[in-house]
C-alpha cells in the first residue's frame, strides 16, 4: 500500500509537469483526485478491503488525497501566477513610442480670405447680405442698367438657364434686392459664388466675389478710396496704397478700377506687377441713378457706392498663387501649407 501511494503520488507529479496551462492542469487534477479518478477509485475499492484492514487503508488513501490536493494546489499557484506574467508581458505598452498623429485640416484659401474680408469691413459697420445663386435676368442685368440689347452684356461670358434666368455673373445682383427692400441708410457686403463661361490659368467658371455697397446721404468717392485703402492696408501690407482708374461699369457713374500698389515690390515695378508698380484688384464707382430709381431711392437724395472683387484674384495675389486651378483642384499638399 505505501509503495501503492507513493507510486501515484510520482505518477501525479510527472504527468503535472507536462500540463502547459492551468486547464490541462486541472485535467491532470481530475484524472487522480474527481469523480472517476484514481484516488476515488482507491477509496471505493474499501469495501473490499478486509475489515480489520479498513481503517489503516483508509488513513493512508486519505492521507495520499491530501497530499496530491496540496501539491496540485501549489503547482496551480504557480501557473497562474505563470500565465498572469505571460499576460502582462504580451499587454505591455511601451509609453515612450510617439502617439500617433491625427491630420488636422486646414480652412481653404477662399475660405480665409473670405473671413477676412469679412472681418475687416463687418469692422467698418457692414452687415452680410447673401443672394441667390440662380438669378433672374432683371436682377443680374436690367436693373444695373444693363438692358438686353446693352453692349456691356458682352464683358461676360453668361450660363442662361431659360424662362429668363442664369447663374449670376456677379454678386452685383444682390445689391438690387437690398435696394428694392430697404432704403437707405444701406451698408451692405454680400460675398458668394459666381458663374462665367470663362476658362484659363486666372479665370475659372465658377468663382467667388465679395460685393459691397453703401448708400446714405452724402456719400462720396472719398469715401469709397478711404474704407479701400483700410482694406487694403489690412489685407496686404500696412504700406498698401489704393489708386482709382477711370473705368466702365453700366451700374456705376462714375466707374473705378482699383489698383493696390504692389505688395512684392512695394511699388517699385517687379514681374508681378509687370513693371507698374500697382495691381488691379476690383472693379467700383458711384452707383449710377438709374440703378438707384430702378429700385425706387431717390438719387437727388441719395447717393452710394459700390464695389466689386474677385475672393480667388485676392487669395492669389495675398498668397503668390499662380493658377486659378490650385484652388479647386483640392490638393492636400497645395492645401497644407495655409497653416495657421
Ligand atoms: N460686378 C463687376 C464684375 O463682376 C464688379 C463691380 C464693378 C462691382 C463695379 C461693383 C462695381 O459693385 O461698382 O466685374
């Protein structure tokens, strides 16, 4: 019997040994000490023990059960305590790798000059007006005194749509709408999209514009250079200069092109500015009586100004751009680098 007991014991423990994990060690636990295992069966196996035999059989299969429940209690502290290191080891996270980046976006061009532009007027007491995109005729052409047979039609490139509408040639057409509603005082800016069947390295077919229009008693052409040359100053150097043009727009009476001196060379002549020293950067004027009776404000009352320019032309010139295309072509890589 002792050898008996002795011999399992060795059995047990060799057969432990081989276990990999806590499961095939309960296996091998199971094989000696559950229901069907040899130590049960030992102790099942009493009664045919003889019976002054008994009690001394049964010490020592108790004794032997001990024995393997502490021994295999031990040998599961130890893979547990195994596995849990192997765990941790395999979880481990190494704090000093660098995290990883998330891309961050940036506001597009258009966008921020838009902003700006917005900014640097809505400081000058403007307020938003947005006009729609599909236009009638009227609003578009006939009542900035540009009728049907007007050769000024000419000057741009239209997408009609029929039944006497299109897609706007110019903001211009919300100032019409201002007017007709709302009489003056009116100080107005009016940014949005625009449509021209126009296409090279400056034109795009739809691009952006930024309308301003202010209309009051007394209002001058002094008045239009002084919020210009602010806005020039803000938008391109503190050094800007504006200059006024003669010019033609059916709209305005009389009409300006604006040059700003030239923020490359500060007005000296470079390539950009082509030897001149300024650059044209909007179209504006008086606001012709025509437009202003079109829209029932007496011009012997009221007078106004208008001015008109291209957000794409003011990024390019702001930014170096040279190809109107960079910005719809929707590069990150062009796009990246109008990081705050
Ligand atoms: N609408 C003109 C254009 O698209 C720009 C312009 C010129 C707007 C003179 C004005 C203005 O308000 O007074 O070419």
């Amino acid at each position: 019997m002792e050898q008996d007991t002795q011999a399992i014991v060795l059995e047990a423990e060799a057969e432990a040994q081989t276990a990999a994990d806590s499961r095939a060690l309960y296996e091998v636990k199971m094989k000696f000490l559950g229901r069907t295992g040899k130590v049960t069966a030992l102790l099942k196996g009493m009664r045919d023990v003889a019976a002054e035999l008994r009690p001394a059989f049964g010490k020592k299969v108790n004794e032997l059960r001990e024995t393997l429940e502490s021994k295999f209690a031990a040998l599961e502290e130890k893979m547990k305590k195994k596995e849990m290191a192997a765990k941790l080891s395999g979880e481990q996270v190494d704090i000093t790798m660098p995290g990883r980046r998330r891309k961050q976006g940036t506001l597009h061009p258009v966008t921020r000059v838009r902003n700006e532009l917005i900014d640097i007027f809505a400081g000058m007491g403007f307020e938003i007006y947005e006009g729609p995109e599909i236009e009638s005729d009227y609003y578009n052409f006939t009542a900035l005194n540009t009728p049907a047979d007007h050769p000024a039609r000419d000057m741009q490139d239209t997408f009609y749509l029929g039944d006497g509408l299109l897609l706007r040639t110019q903001t211009s057409a919300g100032q019409i709408r201002v007017m007709e509603n709302k009489q003056p005082p009116i100080k107005i800016l009016s940014p949005g999209r625009v449509f021209r069947s126009d296409d090279d390295a400056t034109h795009s077919p739809m691009f952006h514009q930024m309308e301003g229009l202010v209309v009051d008693k007394h209002i001058t052409l002094c008045d239009l250079q002084g919020m210009l040359d602010e806005f020039a100053r803000t938008m391109f150097s503190q050094n800007s200069k504006t200059r006024l043009r003669p010019s033609y727009f059916p709209f305005t009476e009389p009409s300006v092109e604006v040059d700003v001196s030239c923020a490359s060379c500060g007005g000296k002549g470079c390539p950009l500015c082509k030897g001149t020293g300024w650059i044209e950067v909007l179209g504006a004027g008086m606001v012709n009586r025509r437009v202003l009776e079109n829209c029932g404000i007496d011009p012997d009352e009221y007078t106004g100004f208008a001015f008109g320019m291209g957000i794409e032309r003011i990024a390019m010139l702001k930014y170096g751009i040279n190809n109107i295309k960079l910005l719809t072509e929707n590069d990150v890589r062009f796009l990246e680098q109008f990081k705050d």
